[in-house]
C-alpha cells in the first residue's frame, strides 16, 4: 500500500461512494473523483503500458497533458479507447480496462520489446524488413500493426447520439481558473455577452488545489461565489465539460461539450457530445500552465509524477499519492507544491534540487539535496527508491511517489493554430504566445504570470478592457485579496545528465534521449525532422509535456538556443475530439437532406421501389403480383408505354421561369442552340455547353411568352445549372434585363406517354390537344376541368406520343390519380425511372450517363444543334479547338449483340475484333445498356472512335472486369421509330 | 474568411452557405478575341499568393455572386462586394 | 551506409553511435547542370532518377524550408494505378511499378503497403462508371476487381451496409495499391540522390530566375546565386509563384487540402476505403492511427491549415460510411497546399523559355505520383524528350483541346 | 369529367392527426398560405418594396436583392397572385409559390436555443430583430428564415426538403420537448 485517499479534506463528496471497475476488478470512489484519483487512492499505480516497449506505466499528470494513463472506458459498443484517466470524472458504475498488454497488465509479453531496445532505435524500421519483398504485407507489417496502436475500436454502431450549435459572443474565455472566471466576472458585470468554457467538470482551474487563501476564505469557496455570480448573470453561458479544440479564421472556435459522457445511463433526449462553433467578437485565453517533466533515467516508473498534480490530488481529491514523496525540482515550484503536501498531512522525505543554492522555505522535517540529480529509479512496477547523484556520489533513497518539477510552460496551443509561431522568452525560459492581433489575446499564466494574484489581475484588466473596446463600461472592481506571494523561479534543465537507464522525453511513444541523439547524427536535427524520425510528440497527448523538453535537448544537442530550434507546428484538435461530436446529427439516413417529389405518396401507393437520385427519392418501378425480378416488372412498363400509355414522375427535374425583354437573349447566350426565335407557345429542347465546349446539361426551354419562359434541367444538375445562370447574369452579362428563380418545387410534373396518352389527358382539359391544335413541341399554360392551373407540353423522352403536365405540387398525386382513373380503360401504367431510361434508350436519348463532362455536342450526334451563326455563347469559342473537333473523336453509336441472346453491359470497353486489349487499342467504351423488350434483346448506347462511319462493323465489347465478352455490331444510336412516327401521331 | 464571410445582402455568414468559383478578376473575352486570350480565360490563373479576388456565390442566401477580396496566406478579409456592381465596374 | 539487418545489429552493438547522416549538408557550388527548385518528394525523386538512371550528377535539389516539408510530409499516404482515362492510366501504373521495386532500389523502407484500395459504389450509375474505370486499368493491364456487397461485407464487414442514406452496394478493388509511409520516401530518395552526388540544399529559397537572352542561366536564392544549365521546378503548391519568376502564367490554383489522423488504436482497418457517396477516404497507418481526408476547402490558399466547416463535414462523410468510427477520436488535422490544375491532372512539360522545366498540376494525387514524376521528368530534363507515359501530360493540352479531365468537371480547379 | 382536387400537404403524412395540444415550445406548420415570389425588375427594387409594405394583409421576407417571397394568410394562390400583379405588376415579375414551399412556425422560450443548433447567424434580438428576415441555411437546407416575435420564428422551405427539415427540426428540439402539429 502506498497510494491512499487521506482522511479527510478534498472536494469529493465522501457521502457519495461510487463503485467502479479496473481490468474487471471491483473499486470505489466517491463523487468528484476522477478515474486517475479513483484509481490512485485505489493505489492501482500501474495503469498502462507503453506503445513501442510496454512498458509499465502510470498515472503523470492531473490533466488534459496525461501520456501514460490512458484506458478504455466502457465496452461493447459503447467503449472509449484511449481515454485519459485523468481527464474521466468517475461515475457509478464506470467500467475501465487498461490497454496494450497481452496477456495482462501486470505480466505483458510485449516487454520483450524492451530487452530489444538497441535494435528498435528512432527510425529503425527505414533500415530493414526490406527482405524478401513479399513478406512485409505478409509478416513483417501484421506483427508490426499488431503491436503498435493503444485501445481496440471495435467499430460496431454507436448507439448514442450528438449534435452542434451556433453560438456567438463578445467574449469567449477559455479556461475557467482564476484569470478566467475574473475575465468572465469582469465582462459578465460590464453586459458583454460572455462565454467562459472549461474542460473541466468543475470551474476554478488551479483554485480547486490552491492552498492560498482568496479574501480571507478557502480558494474554491472563492471559485464556487464567482461561479454562482456568473451563473445568476443572464449575458453568461457557462460552458464546463467543455474543450475548447481549435481556433479557426474570423475567430471562430471549436469547443466540444461532454454532455453525457460522465453519466451511467445516458437520456435519450440528449446527445453524449455537442460540438459548438463560437463565433465570439474577442477571445481570452486563460488555459494556464504546464509543469515540465525532468527527464532522467528511469522517469517513467509508475510513481513518478508531476508534482503539482500530486498536489492536485491531495487538495481537490483528498488523495496521497503515496506515503513517503519525494521531490524533484529545478525551481521553486518543487518547494510550494511540498509545502502544500506538508500542510495537507503527505509526508515529504526528500526535495531533489538541481540547483545550487535556492531561498524557498522548506517544511519542517524535509531533506534537501541541492546540485542533486536522480539518475536511476528503483522498483518494478511501482517505485521504490531513487538514485540521487550529488558531486559524484549515488545515494539510493527510498520513495515511493516522486514528483517532477521541471518549471512551467504557458499553455498557448490555441493562439498558434492559425500559423503564428510561439516565441521563445529568456525570462520565462519558456515559449510564449505570439501576438496574434486585439481578437485573441492571453492572460494569467499562460500568459505567464504565475501568481495567483497576478492572474486575478490579469483577468480583470484584460477583460476590462475589451469591454471598453466593445463600448461598454466596466467599472473597476475591486480585485480579491490574496497572500504575497513571489513570481516562481526555476532553471531551465532539459535533461539530466548520468542516466543509468533509459531517460524518456516522450513518454507514450517511449522517446528518449537516445533516440534523438540518433535522430541528430543522422541528420534529423531539423525539429520536424526530429519529430518525425523518432515520433516524438505524435502521441495522442501531442506531446503537452514533452515538446518542450525535446526542443531543449534538441538545442543543447546542436550548440543552439531553444528559439533557434523552434517548435513544431501547433494544429487542431487540442485535445483529440470524437468523430460523432463533429459529425453531429449528419450520419446514417441523416447523412444528407432527403427531397421527396409531390408524388412520391402516389408512387407508394403504386407499390413503387424507390431509388437515390441525388438528394431525391424517385420511383424505380412498379412491381406487380407475381413479377419476380425488376426486369419483368420494367419490361412490362416499357411495353405497356409503347402499346398503350404510362405515367411517370418527373417532378424531380429542374424547373426554372425566365422573365424580362432580354430573357430571349439571355438563354440564347446559354445554350449553344438557337432560342432568341423561338416562338411563343412553343417548347425546344436545350444543350447547354460549358465554356470549354463539353456539354454540360441538356434539358427543354419553352416560351410562355415573349418574355417569360420556363426552362427544365437535369434532375442532377438542377443546382449547378441555377448557379451557372446566377454567374452568367450577375457577372458575365450584368446589363441583360432578366431575372428567374426556381419553381422546382411549385409544379408537380407527370409524363403521359404513350399510343393512348391524348385520349388519357383529353378527358382532363378542356383544350382541344389534337396533333393539329397541339403538335410536337407544343407548350402552354392552361386549366385542368375544375380549375387548376397547369402547364402542359407536348414533350416526349420516350419516342411517344407523350405530354408532359406540371401542375400546382399539392394538386400532384390528386392529378396522377385522375389520370389513372381516366386512364384505365386505356391501360394505363405507372412507369418508373427504369422504363424511362429503357424507353429512351431505345430511342437513343441521352443522359448523363453520356454526358459525362468530356462529350461535345457532335460527339453526342448533337452536332446539328450548335448553331455556329450565333455571335456568342457559353462554350463557342473554345469548342473549335483541335481537340474538340478531331476526326477520331468517339462519337455516339448504337450496339446490338450479333447473337441476340448475350447481354451488353454499360463500363465496358470496346475493341476491333481480334485485336489486343491495351490502352492503345482501346476504341471507346459502353455508356448505357439494357435489355429491349421491344426488339427482344439487349441493346446500348456506345462511344466509339470515329463511330458513326462505322455502322455495320463488329466490334468485341469487352468487360474483363466481370469476365464477360461480346460481339455486337455497331449501329445507329436510334433503335425504335427512326422516323419518329409515333412520336408526332 | 474561412471560417465566416460578411455578405453585403445578409449580413456575418458561415463558410458553409457559399460555393467558391474561383479567380474573380477575370474578364470574359469577346467574342471575336484571340484563341490566346480565350484560353487565358478559361485556363490560366495569376494564383497570387497574398491579395486576391474571388468569386463566392451565397448559395444558401442570396444567390448573389460576390467579391470576396481576401489575403491567400493569412485568409484576412478585405472586402465583400456584390459581382454585378464588381462586374460593371471592370467592364469600365 | 547500406541499410541491412546486419547493420542494424553491428550498429546497436556499438551503442548507435555510428550512423551516419542520411543525406549531407553540402554547401552549394557556383554551378550546376541541373537546379531543381523544391524539395519535396517529386524534387528529390527527379534528381535522384537524373542521377542513377539518366547519369546527370551535377544536381542541386534548392528548398526553401527543410526537406520534405511541403506535401510529401502532409498528405494521405496513398498509392494507386486506379485510373480511368488513357492519358493517366499508363502513368499511374507506371508509378505503381516503380513503388513495387523502391525499396530494393533505394535501401530504405518506404513501408510500401499493398493492402488494397476499395472504392465504393452506391447506385447503378456510379457502379457503371466503376465498371468503366476497372476495364480501362484491365486494358492497360492492371488488375481490378469488382467487389460485390455480399461480398464485400465479408471482407469489411463495419461499413454502413443497413442504415446508409445511400446503399452501398459494392466496391472497385486494386489490390496491389496501397500506402507507403510519407516522410520515408523523402528520406529515402534524399538518401539515394546524395549517394549518387545530388546536392541537397535545405533552407535555400528561391527568389528568382535569372534569364540571358531568353535563356534561363540560373537562380537567385536566399544563398546567393546559383548558375544552372537547366532549371527544373518542382515547387507543387508555390508553382506559379516560382513560376512567375519567369513570367510564365500556369493553369493552376493553389488550394488547401485537409488530413486527419486518429489517436492509435488496434488494427481495425486493413484497406484503403473511399466513400462514394462523398469524398472521405480512410486507411490504417501502421502506428496505429485512423489516417484519412476528403475533399479540399475550396477557396484558393497557401496557408497550411484548414477550417472547420470542411472538418466536420468530413467527419460527417466518415461516419455515414462506417458507424463505428463516431466514438474514435481525431487527434490531429493539418493542411496542404494544393497545385490544383485545370482538368485535375498533372503537367510536366518544357516550358516556352530554354532550359526551364516543369512538373506541377498534382491536385491531390502526388503522393502516389512520386516516382514516376520523377522519372519522367528526369527522363525530360535529361533527354529533352517526354517520357512515353506523360505525353498526355503536357502543358499544351489546354490550348490544343486535350484536357484529362477524369472527374469530367471542367476547368474549375476546386471541382477536380 | 370534372373534379374537385385535393391538395396535398408536404407533411401531411407526418402530421395528419397529431394530436393537438402545444407544450412551451412548439412547431406550427401552416397549413395553408399564399406564398409568391416577387423579383423586381431591374431598378425598380426600391418601389416594388415600397409597394409590398404598403399592404398590412402581406408580410414581406427578404431574399435577395430584389427579390422576396410574399406571405398571405388571407388570399389563395390566385388571390394572392391577382393581388400582387395589381400592386406591382408593371415593376415586377412574380411567381407562385404557393405549393413550393412550406411554412412553419417555431415559437417558445427555447426557440433560438433550437435554432442555434442549425443555423450559423446570430439569432440575439441585438442581431436579429423582430421584423427581419433573410435566406439562411438549417443544417444542410436552405430556407427563409423571419423573426415574428421576441421567441417567435417563422421558417420557409421548400417543399421537396420539408420532412427533412420538420425531422431535423424535432431533432432540435427533443431536449426541449418540442411539440408540432398543423395549425388550424
């Protein structure tokens, strides 16, 4: 027994005992504990194992900083791998297991590794595992994947659930310790709408162990009034269990809050993590300091911590880190934290001093060694002793907690994410933030003013005044009174000399000295080499404690100063952020938005099966009784449309109104054929082209009148052809008189195809819709009987005789039902998105599946729509490029299978007969295929090099992917009614 | 700029409402201009590093093209202008 | 030095302390045949080709920061022949073939990974145009293969197969791609082009080209100056600065593309996996981490670091394709400045001015590109001949209307 | 043959027979409204505007520059078209919408709160005031957003995105017990 909860004193509520489990075996703490003081007054030191060496590891810090003590909390799918034990707030019922060892904590075979160390330096895997080739995929890489990595992701569903917010300030304060909650006080009583998050579950910071007295009172009672006041003022959102992880342009940050991370059952209303995104006027951080490690032989000893978090767990635990501490120091913060030991009741043995002379007080009763230095730690898995080295002579000292302190580091993370560098400061032998402008600025120690009433001053004045920059008034508070108290001072020492065991910089990643020495004389002195080489500072503590020392090392290695090395490149996240908080709500069928047609009611009450298209639902097919398979309920459909007539849904296409006296010219410029002549009442079909001549989208313009058209799209490209238009208009042609907006969503939209379709649709309206009164490419705004406006075309994708009707949406699936009432006795059908694309395949129409952005309109047997005797147009220009107009251009083409009852599939790729596949050889490839339940067999839709001379010829079709091979005969693209006699019956 | 964009229609907006096009100092040739000067439209970019113009569309606002006239390297913000007032004013 | 396991042993016994650097630290010479301005993986795999394969050893390789600090040490780590159009295929193949002999030839372990790349498809449409692809790799002679959903759920059984908004209902498979660990190709081909005489000079930036009657003659640097016989850039996404030091104006924008890696875990993930229904993409390093990305910011930036709302919805995308990714947390992202070309494909090329060569374009695929860049462009530079397979590479194809375009998106560069 | 129509709600299939009774923060959706888009010819946006505010029965949401969707909660599709082509006819061209889109109206003390969960602007009444209105996006889908009170926020989407949105939206507001029905 060496670790233990002290008999009093902390803020845990010793009322509340909560039970928990470690590698299955049952404990208790009490409410405010977190994991790492549960497990400490546990005394379970061991808590981990190394990545590279597993070796024994436990707890080192208090805080977000935490290398070693990393478990996964939870299980099945509901577990957390890698979570720091130091940052878990201890609920009932939590259950944590350690990681990286096999077969368990205690006894782990990957220890080997350590006895190996020698071969395994920095970047030892460059240098071999090169032979045979074939075995690193085989062995070498498994073995190496299987003893790297921490935690196990069993990748099964979470069952839990998260979500973002907005949320927009004058002031976000990250960090709740005293320069925080003074900032957050001070702007909070000024009016300024105030954001003070912190990651921990309880606001104070360093207030929560400070020993110091705050007008008059205890520390944390200060905390828990200025909590209190904050909470009462409605201007501020406190935000606690909440990191604040990155600082992004326009000073926008991203925080994430634990919400239900610490609760055993979460609500279901509720998500476990909500990510927000501050937008806030000014910024204060407030995210304090980071005491340095000592990096000496034997450091990573379960025992050895940091010091001030042995006194964090004494004063806000109420937890001994052991019975006997020693110290190990290079400054004055040593003596403070063991005075406060002292005070709390921890027996303190020894303080270590690497100094020669220091005027801190000692407590009563405490050794000190000055010039001492530790160069050995003794025990197994937990410390017992220490090796002291003083002017030459080793003193073995028995202890069985020792604290590191090494000096301390402003934490200033969040200020270098957006490219500043930190700097390095003589005076506070640290790197401190950069000046990164009014928005953002630092405070408190991370500023690196150590006091805590230089912190509470520092709060207060900086808040002040950003509130008078903002316009308020923030009248000067009187600031808390606090005892004297001296800036620290400490030595800077990055290493200790006279290891006589393996001194880590890095501990997670088991980095130590060596290692950089090796990286050094290899060339890897660069501190992003060094980095990168030995994979220092790639943990996921992001090396929070080690950065500092491997910079120094480094610089003391290359005869340099720390500024000159520099430091690597700060990034999100500060502290690693689940990917369900930063995916939110967007995932499984929320992943997008989902648009549903005016119809899609209609389509299930027809039994239809739908399919993605884009953001779209559409009806696929219509299978009735007893149809097996897709393609009889498909063939069926298209037979139906030729024999008798259909309906199909397509309200998903885009629908555009185009109004003012130049809307003519306008879409004259736009598509690449004629429109400007277009006469009124009529409807042309469209090509849009890019400005490097390939097509981009094709569609229908029809005129309504002089002035006003309507202009369909793709149901893809729907959105991108709205925001071609918008760019053309706003910024190509700003003086044309135009305007348009969307009417996607206004007008239900149904195509009545088919021999019968005008008899259908005359029992609907009034117009006389005959071939003389409403011929081919008829367009018009009319009534249905009973008064509903529509709009009706004589349009046809399906090479029958075919209109399409638009009506008001919510009139849609009414319309669809009138018409397949009046339909029946015509055979009518619903057909879907599969029938249309066979009917308009049969007919060689195109769709995106050929306009696939590399096509020109000749490729596309469009050749005749691009009307060169027009001035200007998107894609003019540059369509007469060589390129563009080559003889040997693939061009569209027919295929039909020379024995019939072989199948053509789209994506495969076509070759003369007998010749060699090779990308040389190859002559083009399969757009779209199918089966023709007209002509009874499968048919397609080719690009062929130099097709249309080719008609006639055979041609391999040849999809090696899928170990299938034909022989078609190329023909022309149009397989039913070339004449176009149905369609204008 | 990245994270939020001041549109002179609908006011401090999130990145995520806008589509970039791209390089908003180019001019359409006309159309009798050179193959050159038509390839230089369409392919050709300065790419500065510092100061440059571009084109967002407030897609999910107003569905104006504006002038975001922004800094590469440091993503600072110096103006958001509407493009058809930009537009006429190049064409000058 | 050469790297054995014999080597490791003999060295571990004397306490490691006889390595050597990998690469020297030369000062520059006054001349040289060959400049080659950055040095990032495409730099030094050119001079390190120039020099073995092409016997030109008088090449300075000038970067401005330190070695490999631009994309080579930023980027996915991917390496792939999967392409679809003629005029990219055979050079994406070429370069997987090099990938397949780098360590051998080279002496260091790059940690080439052939565990398989899987692009997954989740309509009709997009499976035809997967289709279309793998016969185009076929024709080349590269095997694919397709992947259907039954089974592919045996083979990575975690993808979102019940609850996806869109179905995935299979995937396109090359087996022989893979990853490679980034930083080690730098070190790698640094290491070898210095063993063949090429003079690596870290920290020497570029700030102009020197020109006598028309002829390019040399290059200022940060250094001073430094004469050459030819000029070879390959500065990635500072091409068109470099570039407008010879008033050359480039196809190009320079982007921002995000990375992503997760805290270590237990192999979980043994493919790279790209998601059909967006851009996400994800594979397992051998430490451990998640490593994965998407799409790029879509603003035009030389800043190394991305925004959020791009993050998260790359998150977004990743979650939609494997539920169980939403409790596993990132660690870190970074960004990297994109030469993004106007059809998404690369360009090397000679340039209108003598002596001045380029290689740039790479968009988001120069990881995988590498050696054959190199090689090429070596082949380029010391030939004045373009390789075989870069002809369709060329800086003309804009003019002459023969874009390679594979996204088929135009030339909008944040489309590609 | 001559019929009556029936006109299909977009959440018809979601709300139909909801019970009614409203918790503190509640979703509305209008049932049935005239909505109109109106673009204003060029130059003239200053007058269109004029002569929309003139008329206390139509409620104004801006969209653009010159352009905004009129609200009627008196007129049909038709009146509300007569209407407008009447005031402003001559100066703008104006289009139904009548059927495009869907109104809802979300109101309570947890409102903005909601809100903030999918929209990235400012909804503080220093902000956002009563009376604005302006095309925003809610999570991934675009809508007009309009504040009609101190807790009291219409929304306008288009039709096709309704369900997702009412879905997203009850998302929202599931910790603040969020209620939703049609209005009368």
């Amino acid at each position: 027994m060496t670790a233990y909860r002290l008999s009093s004193g902390g803020l845990v509520d010793r009322s509340k005992a909560l039970s928990f489990t470690f590698d299955g075996r049952p404990l208790r703490g009490f409410a405010g504990d977190t994991l790492a003081s549960a497990l400490l007054a546990n005394d379970q030191l061991l808590v981990g194992r190394s990545f590279k060496y597993h070796r024994p590891r436990g707890i080192v810090s208090a805080g977000p900083s935490e290398p070693n003590a990393l478990v996964t909390l939870g299980s099945g799918a509901r577990s957390d791998p890698n979570t720091k034990a130091t940052v878990a707030e201890l609920y009932a019922g939590l259950t944590a297991r350690s990681q990286n060892r096999w077969p368990s904590l205690g006894f782990d075979v990957g220890a080997v590794n350590g006895l190996l160390s020698p071969f395994l330096g920095a970047g030892f895997y460059y240098k071999t595992f090169m032979w045979p080739r074939q075995l690193w995929e085989k062995l070498y890489e498994p073995v190496i994947r299987r003893a790297a990595g921490l935690g196990r992701a069993g990748l099964e569903r979470d069952p839990e659930s998260y979500e973002k917010s907005w949320a927009f300030c004058d002031l976000l304060v990250v960090g709740g310790g005293p320069a925080g909650l003074m900032a957050a006080l001070t702007a909070g009583r000024a009016g300024l709408r105030v954001i003070l998050a912190d990651e921990d579950f309880r606001l104070g910071g360093s207030l929560l162990s400070e020993t110091e007295t705050v007008d008059g009172g205890a520390a944390p009672a200060f905390a828990e009034r200025v909590v209190a006041e904050l909470q009462s003022l409605e201007n501020v959102t406190l935000l606690s269990r909440t990191t604040v992880f990155g600082w992004y342009d326009d000073n926008v940050f991203g925080a994430v809050e634990r919400v239900q991370k610490h609760v055993a059952e979460p609500s279901a209303k509720l998500p476990t993590e909500r990510v927000w995104r501050i937008a806030a006027k000014r910024a204060l951080l407030a995210t304090g300091a980071e005491e340095r490690p000592l990096v000496f032989g034997g450091n990573d000893r379960p025992g050895v911590m940091m010091a001030g978090a042995i006194g964090t767990y004494a004063h806000r635990h109420g937890v001994s880190a052991g019975k006997s501490v020693a110290i190990f120091t290079s400054g004055s913060s040593g003596y403070r934290t063991a005075r406060s030991l002292s005070a709390k009741g921890v027996t303190v043995s020894t303080i270590i001093d690497s100094r020669p002379e220091a005027s801190d007080a000692v407590p009563h009763g405490v050794r000190v060694i000055r010039s001492g230095s530790i160069v050995d730690t003794k025990g197994r898995q937990r410390l017992s002793g220490i090796v002291v080295e003083r002017s030459g002579f080793e003193e073995l000292i028995a202890c069985d907690a020792l604290g590191m302190s090494g000096g301390w580091s402003p934490v200033v993370h969040l200020a270098c994410q957006r490219g500043a560098r930190p700097v390095w400061s003589d005076a506070l032998k640290a790197f401190a933030a950069p000046d990164v402008g009014d928005t953002l600025r630092v405070v408190g120690a991370a500023n690196g003013v150590y006091t805590l009433a230089g912190c509470l001053r520092d709060g207060a004045e900086k808040a002040a005044a950003i509130a008078a920059e903002l316009g308020f008034n923030a009248a000067a508070a009187p600031l808390p009174v606090t005892e004297t108290e001296a800036e620290p001072s400490f030595a800077a020492l990055w290493y200790v000399p006279g290891a006589k065991s393996k001194a880590f910089v890095d501990f997670q990643n088991d980095v130590h000295t060596k290692d950089l020495g090796l990286a050094l004389r290899e060339g890897f002195g660069h501190v992003e080499h060094a980095k990168r080489y030995t994979t220092s500072g790639m943990a996921t503590d992001q090396g929070k404690l080690s950065n500092i020392n491997a910079v120094g090392i480094l610089a003391g290695m290359r005869g340099v100063s720390p500024a000159e090395v520099g430091t690597t490149t700060f990034r999100p996240f500060y502290t690693p952020v689940s990917f369900g908080a930063l995916a939110g709500t967007s995932r499984d069928v929320h992943a997008t938005p989902t648009r549903k047609s005016p119809l899609h009611e209609w389509g299930k009450k027809h039994g239809a099966t739908f399919v993605d298209s884009g953001l779209w639902f559409r009806s696929a097919w219509f299978p009735r009784a007893g149809e097996k398979t897709w393609r009889e309920s498909v063939d069926r459909e298209v037979l139906n449309v030729r024999a008798n007539v259909g309906l199909c849904d397509v309200s998903t296409l885009g629908k555009i109104e185009v109004f003012g006296p130049d809307a003519a010219e306008f879409l004259n410029r736009l598509y690449c054929n004629a429109i400007l002549k277009l006469p009124v009442g009529k409807a042309r079909y469209g090509l849009m082209l890019r400005e490097d001549g390939f097509v981009f989208d094709d569609g229908t313009v029809s005129r309504l009148a002089d002035d006003h058209f309507f202009v369909t799209t793709t149901t893809a490209m729907a959105g991108a052809v709205m925001s071609h238009m918008d760019y053309c208009a706003q910024v190509l042609w700003p003086d044309l008189k135009v305007r348009f907006c969307s009417v996607s969503d206004q007008w239900a939209q149904m195509a009545i195809a088919g021999p019968n379709a005008r008899e259908v649709l005359q029992q609907l309206v009034d117009e006389d819709i005959s071939e003389t009164a409403f011929p081919f490419l008829s367009a018009r705004a009319t009534a249905l009987r009973g008064g509903i406006n529509a709009r009706l075309f004589r349009i046809s994708f399906s090479g029958e005789l075919a209109f399409e009707l638009a009506v008001p949406a919510g009139y849609g699936e009414a319309v669809a039902d009138q018409i397949m009432e009046a339909g029946r006795a015509h055979k009518i059908c619903a057909y879907g998105v599969e029938a249309l694309n066979v009917l308009r395949l049969e007919k060689g129409l195109l769709t995106h599946a050929e306009f696939d952005g590399r096509v020109t309109p000749d490729d596309a047997g469009l050749g005749r729509m691009f009307s060169a005797q027009k001035p200007d147009f998107i894609g003019k220009h540059l369509s007469a490029r060589y390129g563009l107009t080559a003889a040997d251009r693939m061009q569209i083409v027919g295929l039909k299978p020379v024995d019939k009852d072989k199948d053509i599939r789209a994506g495969a790729h076509l070759l003369k007969e007998g010749m060699k596949p090779s990308t040389l050889n190859d002559q083009g490839w399969v757009s779209s295929a199918g089966y023709s339940p007209v002509l009874g067999h499968h048919i397609a839709l080719a690009f062929l090099k130099s097709g249309r001379e080719r008609y006639g010829e055979k041609v391999a079709v040849w999809d090696k992917l899928r170990d299938h091979e034909v022989i078609a005969e190329v023909c022309d693209p149009v397989f039913v009614d070339p004449e176009n006699k149905k369609l204008k019956a | 700029m990245a994270s939020l964009i001041t549109c002179p229609h609908c006011g401090v907006r999130p990145k995520e409402e806008f589509a970039i096009r791209g390089d908003a100092s180019l001019i359409r040739p006309a159309p009798s201009a050179s193959d050159e000067a038509w390839h230089d439209y369409v392919y050709v970019r300065a790419n500065p590093r510092g100061r440059t113009v571009e084109h967002w569309h407030h897609i999910a606002g107003c569905r104006r093209f504006l002038v975001v006239e922004r800094d590469t390297v440091t993503h600072e913000v110096y103006s958001v202008v509407d493009g058809t007032a930009a537009a006429r004013e190049a064409r000058r | 030095m050469r790297y054995s396991a014999f080597s490791i042993v003999r060295n571990a016994l004397s306490g490691n302390l006889n390595w050597k650097p990998q690469w020297r630290q030369p000062q520059p010479k006054s001349h040289y045949d060959v400049i080659i301005v950055g040095g990032g993986g495409h730099g030094l795999s050119t001079a390190y080709y120039l020099a073995k394969e092409f016997g030109v050893k008088n090449v300075a390789v000038l970067e401005k920061g330190y070695l490999g600090s631009g994309n080579v040490g930023r980027n996915t780590t991917i390496v792939r022949s999967n392409y679809m159009l003629p005029g990219n295929e055979p050079f994406y193949e070429f370069s997987m073939k090099l990938w397949e002999g780098l360590e051998q030839d080279l002496n260091y372990n790059v940690m080439l990974s052939q565990r398989g790349v899987i692009m997954l498809y989740h309509s009709d449409a997009q499976r035809d145009a997967y289709v279309r692809r793998g016969n185009a790799m076929w024709m080349e002679g590269v095997e694919a293969e397709l992947i259907e959903r039954d089974q592919l759920k045996k083979m990575i059984p975690f993808l979102n197969y019940d609850h996806a908004r869109y179905p995935i209902l299979g995937g396109l498979l090359q087996r022989r791609a893979g990853t490679a660990r980034h930083d080690a190709v730098a070190w790698g081909y640094a290491r070898g082009a210095d063993q063949h005489g090429v003079d690596i000079i870290e920290h020497c930036e570029v700030t102009g080209i020197r020109r006598e009657n028309g002829v390019v003659t040399g290059v200022e640097t940060s250094n001073g100056f430094i004469g050459c016989g030819k000029l070879a850039l390959a500065a990635a996404g500072n091409s068109s600065r470099v570039g407008e030091m010879a008033d050359l104006k480039l196809p190009l924008e320079s982007h921002v593309l995000q990375a992503f890696v997760t805290e270590g875990l237990k192999p979980c993930i043994d493919h790279v996996i790209v998601y059909g229904g967006g851009h996400f993409y994800i594979s397992q390093s051998d430490k451990g981490g998640l490593v994965f990305g998407a799409e790029i910011d879509g603003y035009s930036s030389y800043a190394q670091r991305g925004n959020l709302a791009t993050a998260e919805h790359v998150m977004e995308e990743g979650v939609s394709m494997i539920p169980g990714l939403s409790r596993v947390r990132v660690l870190r992202a970074w960004g990297g400045v994109m030469d993004m070309s106007m059809d998404g494909s690369p360009i090397i090329d000679r340039t209108s001015i003598d002596n001045l060569y380029l290689n740039c374009g790479w968009c988001y695929g120069g990881f995988k590109a590498t050696p054959a860049s190199g090689y090429c462009f070596a082949h380029l530079i010391a030939r004045n001949d373009t390789h075989p397979v870069a002809r369709a590479l060329r800086l003309d194809r804009f003019a002459r209307g023969y874009a390679v375009d594979e996204a088929g998106a135009g030339p909008q560069p944040n489309l590609h | 043959m001559v019929r009556d129509y029936n006109n299909r709600h977009a959440l018809d299939q979601k709300l139909r027979g909801t019970p009614k009774p409203a918790n503190a923060d509640h979703l509305e959706v209008g049932h049935w409204q005239a909505i109109a888009t109106v673009l204003a010819h060029v130059g003239l946006e200053t007058a269109v505007e004029r002569a929309l505010s003139s008329t206390p029965e139509l409620s104004l949401r801006y969209c653009g520059p010159g352009e905004w969707l009129v609200v009627s909660e008196v007129d049909t599709p038709v009146g509300l078209m007569r209407r407008l082509d009447m005031l402003c006819g001559t100066q703008a061209h104006v289009v139904d919408q009548s059927d495009g889109r869907v109104l809802m109206r979300l109101s309570g003390p947890c409102a903005r709160r909601i809100l903030a969960k999918g929209i990235g602007v400012d909804l503080h009444p220093a902000a956002f005031a009563r009376g604005g209105s302006t095309n925003v996006l809610c999570g991934h889908i675009a809508i007009n957003l309009a504040r009609t009170g101190e807790d009291l926020f219409e929304l306008i989407v288009s039709r096709s995105f309704a369900e997702s949105l009412f879905d997203d939206l009850m998302t929202m507001g599931r910790a603040f017990d969020l209620s939703a029905a049609f209005s009368d």
